[in-house]
C-alpha cells in the first residue's frame, strides 16, 4: 500500500499523519496553530523527516476556511477571510507544494471528513450524503450524485437561517456576521452563551438540551428537503452528549410531518441520523483520503 501524508489543519491545533487508512497509522504529530510560517513549517518537516525514510505518495490537506477549492481559480489551496489573525490569505497548497515536491490534496475540513467516512467509515455506498460537524462552529460538508460539494467556493450549512422565537429564545445569537444563523444559535459557544455554562457541563435534563434538539431538527429538516441525502451523518464535541440525539430525531420527524414517505426516515431515523463511524478521527482520515485522490488512487 502506498503511504499518505494527512494534514488536519485548524484553527486551535494541527494534527499531521502518516499511513495508509484508519487502521493503519504509522506516525503522528499534534501542535498548537501559530503563525503561519511556524505551523506549516512545522509540517513540512514531519513529512521531510518520514519521507527520507519511507517515501510519501502524496499528502491531503483538510483546513479551516474559508478557503479556495476551486483548481482553476488563481488562489486555489488558500484559506482567504479566515478571521483567524495572520491566517487570511496563507497559500497552504504552495507551500507544500514547494516544500514538499509532492501532489497535495486539498478541501475543506468537513468536506474532508465527508471524504473519510465515504471510504472508510459511516457512508460506504452512498452517493448522496450529508456530514455535519458541530461543535465551535456548525460546519457542513458531503455528496451528491458521488461528488464532493463544490459550487461557488463550498458550502457553508451552518449559516442557514433557521426560525428564531425571540419570546421562548430571547438569546440573539453569537454568528459575528448573522447572530442568529444555524451555527450562532446552535454550535458550541451559544450554549455557553445562552445559559452560562459549558455545554458538557449542563445536565441530562436541564432545559438547554430539548432547545438545542430543536435547532438542530430545523437545519437538519432544511437539508432533508434541499439535498434529499441518502444519510446524514453528524460529529463535533455537542453531539457526544448522547441524551441529545433522540428528541433531535423525533423532533426531525415532526417537522418533516410525513411529507417525506421515505422508511429510513419514519421507520429507521436512529439509522439515518448517525454519528461518523471514524468518529474524531473522520477529519485526519480525510485528509488521508484527499491525498489518495491527489496521488491518483
């Protein structure tokens, strides 16, 4: 088997890989995120220092954005307005290209853990798919007709607007650019900003928790009826609390009202709704997966 380099690029910390698949790691790496220059030089030498030893094929990069997917576009492999500061337009493409003299994959980090679960994990032979992550922020990637989604740059579900009941909710929302868009009513940091406490700090039955399954439901019901995916597949820190994902199922199932007579969503939603089999590591194995496609395989 050849062996890959894999970049999990965000805005908190890197993770770099080496290996071949998810249950084949041969080396990794874990650092905070800098500046530019010292984080990608960092990686650069971890895959100079294994390549001397074992060649790499390629390596696949899955970074925070925004970014440019586009391979045609003058700026492609860069994340451009990230208000990350001294991160907006970083080449990380370049960069390894130049360092590196390899072929580099490149996509969003969802988009990649899309990838990851496609072939190895939760959506093995599916064509039309959803994968969510939520967590600091609400970030959406998948498939449709067995492609990755791409468009304009590359899509941005956890900005969609969602209803917003101000008198049960009076919380406006922490979305810098929204307020109350999906992610700024429903990722991580609203949590802690609407109720005062860390997200995983809260109880079973405290009434965070049936509010928030109800947010979910809305986008969730949004993305059923625009892209009809074959399963959605949902990851990030707010969805280890397991008491959260049946009143978000049962909660998608009313709102969809039986319109949808589809079984896997009136009969086996437990099924349809899932978490990533590759569970944290769908983001790394993406990675993997985007460098495979670079080298051709």
């Amino acid at each position: 088997m050849p062996l890959w380099g894999a970049v999990e690029a965000g805005g908190t910390k890197f993770v770099c890989a080496v290996g071949s698949g998810p249950d084949d790691w041969r080396e990794e790496i874990r650092y905070s995120t800098t500046t530019p220059g010292e984080t990608l030089a960092r990686a650069a030498e971890f895959f100079r220092a294994h390549h001397r030893r074992t060649p790499l094929a390629a390596v696949g990069v899955a970074a925070f954005g925004p970014v440019d997917p586009d391979p045609r576009s003058a700026t492609f492999g860069y994340i451009t307005t990230t208000p990350k500061p001294g991160w907006a337009h970083t080449d990380i493409v370049g960069f390894f290209r130049g360092a590196l003299d390899l072929p580099v994959g490149f996509d969003t980090d969802v988009n990649a853990a899309a990838l990851g679960e496609h072939r190895w994990g939760a959506a093995r032979g599916l064509e039309t798919f959803v994968y969510l992550t939520v967590g600091t922020g609400i970030g959406g990637g998948g498939m449709t007709g067995g492609r990755l989604l791409h468009g304009l740059i590359h899509p941005e579900m956890g900005h969609m607007r969602i209803p917003h009941d101000r008198s049960a909710d009076p919380y406006p929302g922490c979305c810098p650019f929204h307020g109350d868009c999906w992610e700024g009513l429903a990722a991580g940091p609203a949590l802690e900003g609407r109720w005062g406490a860390r997200a995983e700090t809260l109880p079973a039955e405290h009434p965070a928790w049936a509010l928030e399954a109800r947010y979910l439901a809305l986008g969730l019901a949004n993305l059923v009826c625009t892209l009809s995916p074959q399963r959605i597949i949902m990851g990030g820190g707010v969805m280890q609390q397991a008491h959260l994902w049946a009143p978000m199922r049962r909660d998608l199932q009313q709102l969809l009202n039986g319109y949808l007579q589809a079984p896997e969503i009136l009969a086996r939603i437990a099924e349809y709704v899932v978490p990533p089999e590759l569970g944290p590591r769908a983001g790394i194995a993406g990675a993997l997966a985007l460098a495979a496609a670079a080298a051709g395989d």
